[in-house]
C-alpha cells in the first residue's frame, strides 16, 4: 500500500524540480531497468532533463527495451534536483558511486525486504513481486498516464522478477497488474518471445560448461554450479550471459536451495543463491554482507574458492535444519 503523503511528497518534488537521475542496480535485469526507463517516458514527456545511468550498462538481451538506449554508463558530471534509485534495497547495488553524486533529494523506490531506507523518499514495498509492479501502482496512484510504451516496460520487469509467473511471489495483484498492463497495450507473447527465445549461441556453450561443474549435496537437497572466467574466454560471452544459469540446478527434483559461484576476479566471487518452497535464504546472504529476497539473493565473497564453498554450504545446511 502506498500512502497518500508519499503520492502528495512524490508529486511535488516531480512539479517543483526539474532535472532528474535515475539509477538502476549493477548486474541490471529487466524489472531495475524497465522501472527507471518507465519513469523516463513519463519524466521527459514532462519536459524535465532526465538522465539514466546504469553502471554496468544495458546486457544484449534486453536492449529491445524501448528507451533502453538512451542509459549511461557514466553519471553526468552535473548537478541533479532529484536522484531516483529503482529496484536497489541499498546504495551499493547502484555500483558504489552514489555518494560523490550532486543531488538535492533520493527517492527510493524498491521492493527488497532488506532495503536500508536510504532516500529522503522512501517507497519501499516487499510484497510486491517486482519493483515494476510497486512503479504501476504509484503511476497509477499519481495520476501519471500509462501508454504501452511504459506498460510493457513494466510487464517485461514483472514477467523477469516472476519467472514468468511461477514465482511465490506472484500474487493476485501482480496477475491484475499484468492483466491491466496487457489492457494497456503491453505484448506479452513478444516480450516473453525476445526475453527468453532470443540467446546467443555463445551463452548456451556457456551453460553446457556450467552445468558441467554441476554438484548435488549427499541428501540431494543443494545444487551448486561454478563460474569462472576462463569460461568467458572460451564461449566468447561476458557476465551478462551468466544471467539466469541458475535456475538449471535449482530446476533439479529435491533441491530446495540452488548456488551459483561466479568468479569476479582472482579470489573473489559472487554468490546467487535460490530457493523452493519456504525456505528463506535472504538471511544467508545477509550474514555474508549481501541481500535480496526470501526465494533469490546474494552476496560478494573472498578467499579460496574452496574456503568460500565451505562457508555457504555451511549456513545453507543450517538454515535447512531450522
Ligand atoms: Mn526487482
């Protein structure tokens, strides 16, 4: 639910300022930058000078965005009436240059259960399934014209951050969201079309040399996969391809929590952890310093790759005792 003084705070700011930064998460998907693209139309529609940035740029998958373009690696050495940060629970998943950023007012919009409540605004709402849905219901609340350009920006974010609405976290507002959304003029069977049947060749040799690191726990119950950079190299793919290879182990019969070990650099690796049912793995990375959801979270780690693994069986084992 957002409150009415949230929507009064959020209108005025948008009436009495004028140029705005929207920021999106690094390792973006579509629901951080379909919400920050979705606020552009309606910003630059309004006649406002709008940047977004993305630190680690838009990946090839979802380039067919419309606007998607327009987002920029660099934040624009000017000074900004209001940031607007999307889909990030903190400020270090906007890639660590928040604080050097000239800014009067931050709005937070998200949906991470573990979000710090960094903005002077704060429009943060756990149980929505993807901070898309959370950007409709405020458009909607706001009085801020929905066309299909922003409908299906926002029903690719909520088709993403729902696994196409398999997820727990599809509820009966996000299937009413989406419904409207399709009313609006959202395509769902051409966004589903080029988010998930347009791969590349490279980005599959890159799976089959995941899966090939496949490992299962004795009881059947943890599946993990490891990513190491030498596999870009050999299938010609970057970070943006690893996107989603976790879901193969997690897809296994018996497993209830599924880890991917993605190398970054020497010694240190990023951690995407998943979960089935009603286990709640949001708290394992938490205890690593990272974050998330209850079902999909994660954290960055240091150290041997063996010392890391050890670690986060550890806590995952634990956690699958409670
Ligand atoms: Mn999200």
């Amino acid at each position: 639910m957002i409150r009415t003084d949230t929507i009064k705070k959020l209108k005025k700011l948008l009436r009495e300022n004028q140029r705005f930064l929207l920021l999106s998460h690094v390792n973006p998907e579509p629901d951080t930058i379909g919400a920050a693209l979705s606020f552009y139309h309606y910003l630059k529609a309004s006649g406002k000078d709008v940047h977004v940035y993305n630190a680690d740029g838009v990946p090839s998958f979802m380039r067919f965005m419309p606007h998607a373009k327009i987002i920029t690696t660099r934040i624009p050495a000017l000074r900004f009436d209001v940031a607007i940060c999307v889909d990030a629970g903190s400020t270090d998943m906007l890639g660590g240059h928040f604080d050097t950023i000239k800014k009067k007012i931050t709005v937070n919009i998200d949906h991470h259960r573990t979000n710090t409540m960094y903005g002077d605004l704060n429009i943060v709402d756990p149980d929505a399934s993807a901070a898309c849905e959370l950007m409709y219901a405020l458009f909607k609340k706001a009085g801020i014209p929905v066309d299909s350009t922003v409908a299906a920006l926002l029903l690719a974010g909520i088709i993403y951050d729902t696994g196409s609405f398999r997820y727990r976290n599809t509820t009966s507002k996000t299937l009413k969201t989406a419904a409207e959304l399709i009313g609006l003029g959202a395509d769902i069977g051409d966004i589903s079309e080029k988010l998930y049947e347009n791969q590349s060749l490279g980005r599959l040799k890159l799976l089959e040399m995941v899966l090939d690191t496949l490992e299962l726990s004795s009881d059947g119950r943890i599946a993990s996969v490891e990513l190491t950079r030498s596999m870009y190299e050999a299938t010609g793919t970057t970070k943006e391809d690893s996107e989603g290879l976790i879901d193969y182990p997690k897809s296994i019969a018996g497993v209830v929590v599924a880890v991917l070990f993605r190398e970054v650099k020497e010694g240190k690796y990023k951690i995407s952890l998943r979960s089935k049912s009603n286990v709640t793995i949001s708290e394992i990375a938490e205890q690593f310093g990272g974050g998330g959801h209850k079902n999909a979270a994660g954290c960055t780690m240091e150290g041997l790759l063996f010392d890391v693994k050890n670690k986060v069986f550890a806590k995952i084992i634990e956690r699958l005792r409670q």
